[in-house]
C-alpha cells in the first residue's frame, strides 16, 4: 500500500507561512553552499503530489510563475475552483480524506502531501500521514499560518533521522 508523507518547512515557532501568507523567509542562517538537497533523496519514492489551491496558486504566480515544477509527477489540487484539468495536473473538488484513501489503494509510488495547512490538517485529524519530514527553519514569524492546529488527537511518532544544515534542521517522524 502506498505511503502518505508530509515534506514541508516551517518556522521555529511553528508556521508555515507568514501572516501576509508570504514564504519568503523560507530560508537558512547563511548562504545556500551550505544547504543539502534533501527534496532529491525524498522524491525518489513519489509519484503524487496533493496540495490546495493556495499552495498551487502560490506556485504559479509566485514562486516558480514560468514554469511547473512538478511536472514528473501527478498533482491533485484540492479547490472549489473551476479550473481545466491536464494530465498531469487535476483539480479536484472532493474531500481530501476520501481521495487520500482512494489513492492508497491503487498502484504507484508515494503519495506527498505538499500543502497547505487546511489540507494537512484533515489529514492529520484521520491519521492518514504515514511520515512527517519537517524542516525547521531557524526564524519565529510570531504569527501567520500554523501548521498544526487543533489536533482532534495525540499521534505518537517515532524520530527516525534528524540532520542540521545552514541553521534549519530536518526531522523525519513515522507513525509509532
């Protein structure tokens, strides 16, 4: 059965954007010879991308407007929008939970929930993320977009790796 995984960055104090929604501060202590591509090692094992429509939009206009960086992979955006699906691109307007499940089940590599926290956070209230691989980013926004907020449980997971780079440090966490 396909594996659901959470790889998302977010700020010491917990957030994965800023009150503006900005994600500019997504970034280490120095310069970027001292970072260590993690995101090549961890898509190895994917093929689906799911994330909302605010983490698509951002995307598109902000941070990569040129060009679609998931290209190698299916993405499903879940949104109320009407928009034209492509290939490898499907809008979707179904409950997140529903499709998680339904993707579980049939073949293929694993599933990468890229975001946003309203997505994440459905997911996490059933327990559907098998892994949680979190860069903490060596800033405190004090406000904006809280990753994890209002729990409906405790999920206890088990530390498998950490590493420390430019200041932000990785934690890879899997369902105990």
């Amino acid at each position: 059965m396909r594996k659901i995984s959470l790889f998302i960055a977010m700020s010491l104090d917990g957030y994965i954007a800023d009150s503006k929604g900005s994600v500019d501060w997504l970034k280490g202590q120095g310069s970027d010879n001292e970072n260590i591509d993690v995101y090549s090692e961890f898509v190895k094992n994917i093929d689906t991308i799911l994330m909302g429509w605010n983490t698509y939009h951002q995307i598109v206009t902000e941070l990569s407007p040129k060009e679609w960086v998931y290209k190698d992979f299916t993405t499903y955006v879940i949104t109320h929008n009407k928009q034209a699906s492509s290939e490898k691109i499907r809008f979707v307007n179904i409950d997140p939970v529903y499709l998680v499940k339904e993707l579980k089940e049939k073949n293929g590599k694993d599933i990468w929930i890229c975001g946003g926290a309203n997505l994440v956070q459905q997911l996490v209230n059933e327990d559907l993320i098998d892994s949680y691989y979190i860069t903490v980013v060596p800033t405190l926004l004090g406000a904006g977009i809280r990753l994890f907020e209002n729990a409906k449980q405790e999920i206890p997971l088990r530390l498998l790796n950490t590493q420390s780079y430019n200041g932000m440090t990785d934690l890879i966490y899997t369902r105990r």
